[in-house]
C-alpha cells in the first residue's frame, strides 16, 4: 500500500467500563496536564484523580447513553473521508480504544509508504494537535514517510459548515435580543503564558470570519471543561451565561466551536449543566447539533488531505 490517511483524536470512553483506563492514560500525559509535581508522581495522581473521578462522571455518561458516542462519530467520519480521497483511512485514539499504538503496527504491516495525518482538531493547539502529532511521530517516524496537517482552523468548507448549522437555528431569531456564545473546550493557562500556544487566537479568527456572515448578531467566546487542579483559559462558559443574562439578552444559541461532532461536552455539559443554569437564569437556551457526516465538513478534512498530496 503506497499512500494512506491516519485521522487521529482524543478518544473517549464509548461504554462505561472505558470511563477509568481513558481518564488514567488521559491525566498521566505531562505535556497535556502538567500538576506540577516531579514526573516520577505523575502517573501515581493520575491513577487517583481518575480513581475519585470516574464514579463521579459515570451518572453523566449513563444520561447520553451509557458512554460517548465520539469513537462512533470519528469512525464514520473516517469512512467518509476514505471515500472521498480514496485511500484507506486509519482511525488512532490517544486516550481510548481503537489505541494509537495497536493503530501504529497495522499501519505498518500495511507497507504504508506516505502517510497523510490529519487530526478532529480544527484548531492548532500544543496539547490538542501537538499530542497527536508527537505521538504518530514517536511510533512512525523514521518506518514510514508522514506529512501533517496542523491547522485547518479556516479551511472555506469547514467554516461554511459553521455557517450552515448556524444559520438554520438563527432563521426567524431577532437579533436585538439573540446572542451567539461560541462555547470552546478550555486550556491550561500556562500553554498559552508560557508555550504561545496559538489556539486562543486560531478561534478567535475561526469565529471572526463566520460571523462575517451574520453581521446583525452579537457574539461571545467562552471555555468550558475545565478539568484537574490547575488554572484554565477564561472566561467560562457558565460565567458567560451569567453575563449574557446580566446584559438583558433574552435568547442565547450556542455553538460547540472546537468540536466536529457530538459527544460528552455537548450532549451533557452543554445540554443538561449549562442549558438548566440558562434556564434558571430566564434565557431562551439554544444549541447547535453537531452533523459530523455533513458534507461540507467532510470536503474540509478530504481537502487537507489532497492539499498534503499535492505537496
């Protein structure tokens, strides 16, 4: 096999049973979440943060279903790109199954020679992107040939997709009183501080030229999924609904800015936690779904592909 496409992504834990092993392998990765502790400690607090927190966050999974439907979403997103591009397209988790590593060795058992990677991350971040980048190099590099895609934060069909989810829940929505909150998943502080991480400034130009498109609506950023003993990007998401209701706007759609498809953050942090405090607060809570096998976010991710082939 001459040329291959390998989409990578966090994981998630698609049934109860994953909840624990996903949250272990996800906090004992030191470059995503560092505690500040000797790294000789970081593995032994992982096994206990994931221990305290999984009986903890298994009621959240049990209310979407009885685990994330993310792994599901990502497999069926892969089969699409695969046949646009037509080449056959490998699927690696960093955190959950299907493993990057057991990933790895079917690829080169393939006799892969190119390899063309392309993660769900949108935007460019050093723990996002910059994982998935530096683990398909430490477990290919040097046995095949990789090229990476690291941003296609403004890829045209991915920010039409935007665009079209949006504006069928904006249709007949006044905008005197509407307010668009693009909710994105939140970052250790010091990635930005101390890395540059670009991933603060690569949503606010994603959003930026969306909303080119709906000049009449106000808009705000947020971050949610705050997780671990550390500081994270601000402001929240719940601290932004506070304000959105504060400044006297009756209605709020929100778009799940930084995710390609449904999963824990949405269907349950989004949905059941911030869509009840919204209401609390009197507002007209909106959320945009997530059509992860729309054409037009296909076509994105095909034509980051083609772009890495051309070159």
């Amino acid at each position: 096999m001459r040329e291959a496409v390998l989409i990578t992504y966090m994981g998630a834990p698609s049934n109860l049973k994953e909840i624990k092993p996903f949250l272990y392998r996800l906090f004992s990765d030191r470059d995503l979440i560092n505690f500040g502790v000797p790294k000789i400690f970081q593995k032994p607090l992982a096994y206990l943060i994931a221990t305290f927190r999984a009986p903890k966050v298994k009621p959240q999974y049990e209310a979407i279903g009885g685990g994330s439907p993310l792994v599901k979403n990502s497999v069926e997103q892969s089969r699409l790109v695969e046949e646009n591009v037509g080449l056959k397209t490998f699927l690696g988790m960093l955190y959950s199954e299907p493993l990057l590593e057991k990933i790895a060795e079917e690829i080169l058992k393939s006799g892969v020679e190119k390899l063309y990677h392309i993660t769900l991350y949108p935007q460019f971040s050093y723990g996002t992107v910059g994982a998935c980048i530096r683990d398909v190099d430490k477990l290919l590099k040097g046995k095949t040939e990789i090229r990476h895609v690291k941003s296609w934060t403004l890829n045209r069909n991915y920010l039409n997709w935007i665009r079209e989810l949006l504006k069928k829940e904006l249709r007949n929505l006044p905008s005197d009183k509407t307010v668009v909150l693009f909710s994105a998943h939140s970052l250790p502080k010091y990635f930005v501080e101390e890395k540059k991480d670009p991933y603060p400034e690569e949503i606010r130009r994603t959003i930026s030229e969306v909303m080119r498109s709906f000049p009449e609506y106000k808009f705000r950023i947020s971050y949610q999924s705050k997780v671990g003993p550390i500081e994270w990007l601000e402001p929240s998401t719940e601290e932004t609904l506070r304000r959105i209701g504060e400044e006297g706007f009756k209605r709020v759609v929100v778009f799940p800015i930084s995710f390609v498809s449904e999963h824990i953050e949405t269907l349950y942090e989004l949905d059941v936690e911030y869509g009840n405090l919204a209401r609390d607060l009197g507002l007209d809570y909106r959320r945009v779904k997530l059509d992860h096998k729309h054409p037009l976010l296909i076509s994105a991710i095909s034509e980051e592909i083609n772009k890495l082939r051309k070159n």
